[in-house]
C-alpha cells in the first residue's frame, strides 16, 4: 500500500464516483481502478459497493475510512516539518454558506491567498446544516455557519458576530409593518426565500407560525441575489441577514418592515473538528479569520 492509493480511496469518497476522483487527481481512471483495488487485495475485501453511477462504502471501506484520515494527516504533519511561513504548502477545504461567502468571505480569501499563494483553497457553499456536516465526516477541514450560538462536543466553535436579520419589501410594498393585527390571519404577500434547510428561513417561519400568520404563498429560489431581485421588483418579500441588503436599503431600493417580537438571534461562527490536526495552513486561515472578525466587531459598534 502506499500513500497515493489512501489518496484516491479518500477523493473517490469525497467526489461520489471514480470518474470525477480521476478528473480532480488528474489520473485515468484505470488507474483510479487500480489503486482501489491495491487496497482491496491487501484487505481482502471490497471497499465500495458499485451501485450503478453510485459508490457506496462497505464495511471493510467505513473501517478504512477512519484509519485513511489519521493517515493523510500524518502525512500533513510529515511533510510540514520545519517550513517556513513563506514556504507553507497544501490545501484548505473551507465549506461555507453562500451569504457569507458573497459578504464577508472575500478580504479574508484576499489576504490568505496574498500571504500563503502555495495553499490550494477549495471552498464549497451549502446551507449550515451541510457545512457541519462536513466537519464532522471530514470533507471540509473548517466551516462557517450561521445559526443561533451553539455547542457541540466535537467541534471547536468560534463565535464571529451576531447578525440582524431583516424583514425586507420593495419600496411600494403594501406592508408596512406586521405586527399583532396580522395574527392567524393570511397575508396578502408572497415569501421568497432559499431553501428549506436554511437557518434563518427556519427562524422566521417559527415566528410565523406562532402568531398563526400564513404568507398567500412561498417562491423558493437558489441565490440570494435572486431573491433580492424579486423582491426588488415587487414579487413579494423576504427574510435576509441585514449585511445582504444594506446597500439596496441605503439606495431605497428596498424598505424594512418592521417586525412585533423578537426573533431568536444568529451568529456567525467558524467551526472544526476538535480532533482535526491544524496544519500550518489551516492555522493561518483560522488566525486571518478571527482577526477580520475583530474587525467586523470594531465596525458594527463602531468603535
């Protein structure tokens, strides 16, 4: 066995299928093939059952799975031995939600990619409850979630900033604000929003529920930016973090509509595994990280 064969097991859980590991890896995909089956003949047993275009790992592969991860990690630490912080290499697999990467994501990639450009960065975007996910099976090395502040004995959690999150119309929308007149009634509004799994989706359609208010009906869309559109041109309203909206709002593209009640809060928050080894360059990423954070303190108080 050797080092390139855990490699290609571990990208080939990761990509879902042999065909995309060997795209990624930049391999055949006989050699995909055959590097498996190294693995397979050594254990004497298969690693994936071959579900048509799906792989599913078999007991024998669940195993490997834990003992792959240990590893490659080792083999991070190995290969980092005394470098230096110009000569840091690897990669950072950063999962993240769309909303946070549009927003505040961009100076924190800007510095880290001027100061580490030997670091391959890969970042995914899905809602929070998949980019926990993430950290928890160790596709992703860090995540950022916004969810109201939690703990989780696993994880590392740092907490970034509480958020407000706005109820927002167009400029000539009929609703002013919706306070305790609206309750267990149907308002006359359509509510664009992203998908079901997301955190502040599920906040607002709590707050909803518990008053007995019930939208005429729901647009849902992929993008944040589409929803903004929408609502923009009158379609309807929405349930953003006020970061999103800011400048539209500045413009008078968009108004809040105030709310009755409070909602619970969100928080940013950046997470890893509390088992996860902390290479050279996952380190530096979580030190820039945290100091933007301070940053975006400083501003929201405006200290």
């Amino acid at each position: 066995m050797e080092i390139r064969h855990f490699v290609t097991f571990k990208k080939v859980i990761e990509m879902g299928s042999f065909t995309k590991a060997a795209e990624h890896l930049g391999y055949t995909q006989s050699t995909i093939t055959s590097h498996i089956q190294a693995l397979e003949e050594h254990l004497g047993g298969p690693l994936f059952d071959r579900m048509g275009r799906k792989v599913i790992l078999t007991d024998i592969g669940k195993k490997l799975l834990h003992y792959t991860q240990e590893i490659l990690e080792t083999y991070g630490k190995i290969e980092n031995i005394a470098i230096e912080e110009k000569d840091v290499r690897g990669e950072v697999k950063i999962a993240a939600p769309e909303s946070l990467t549009v927003y505040r994501l961009e100076p924190i990639l800007r510095e880290y990619r001027k100061k580490f450009p030997h670091v391959n960065i890969r970042l995914s975007n899905a809602n929070c409850g998949d980019n926990k996910k993430a950290i928890l099976n160790g596709s992703a090395d860090i995540a950022f979630v916004m969810l109201p502040q939690f703990q989780d004995s696993d994880l590392i959690v740092h907490s970034l900033l509480d958020e407000s999150i706005v109820l927002i119309g167009s400029p000539d929308c009929a609703l002013n604000i919706l306070d305790i007149s609206y309750e267990n009634q149907k308002i006359n509004e359509c509510l664009i929003t992203n998908e079901k799994e997301c955190s502040y989706r599920r906040i607002f359609e709590e707050y909803l529920r518990e008053r007995g208010i019930e939208p005429s009906h729901t647009m849902e869309l992929w993008s944040i930016e589409a929803i903004k559109r929408c609502v923009m041109s009158g379609l309807g309203i929405s349930y953003l973090p006020l970061m999103t909206v800011e400048d539209e709002i500045q413009r008078g593209r968009l108004k809040i509509i105030p709310c009755d009640g409070d909602f619970k809060q969100i928080c940013y928050q950046v997470a890893y595994h509390k088992n996860k080894w902390i290479s050279p360059a996952l380190s530096a990423f979580i030190n820039i990280t945290l100091k933007h954070a301070r940053d975006w303190s400083c501003v929201e108080t405006t200290c």
